[in-house]
C-alpha cells in the first residue's frame, strides 16, 4: 500500500502557468505535490534571481511570484 505522505495529489505538468509564493521556494519543477513517475527530472528554478517568472527548460512550464 502506497505512503499517503509520499503521493503526489496533482498530475505532472498539467498546465503551462503555475503561481507560486516565496513559502514554495526553493522552487522546482515539477512541484514537489507533482507525480514524478509521468514527467521530467527534477530542476530548480532561480524565480528570485530571474526577477519573479521562471520558465522550466523541459516542460516550458511558467512560474510566477506572487508574493
């Protein structure tokens, strides 16, 4: 039986704009409440340094500070 704690609640890179809050930092894609199974590697984004938007290099994924 699967880990309730270890299972992701949203497939992988489901949309192409996500917003995020500086609670979420260190920011990576996919998300860590993202299934990993179906997706990519794992990348951190430098979304402070790139002045708030990010974009992932492998899903071209959008992520935007809000806070």
């Amino acid at each position: 039986m699967a880990d309730p704690a270890r299972t992701a609640s949203a497939p992988a890179n489901a949309q192409q704009r996500y917003e995020v809050h500086r609670a979420d930092l260190p920011l990576s894609c996919p998300l860590p409440s993202m299934a990993l199974w179906n997706s990519h590697p794992r990348v951190y984004l430098p979304i402070e340094a790139e002045g708030g938007t990010s974009h992932c290099p492998y899903c071209g994924a959008t992520y935007v500070l809000v806070d």
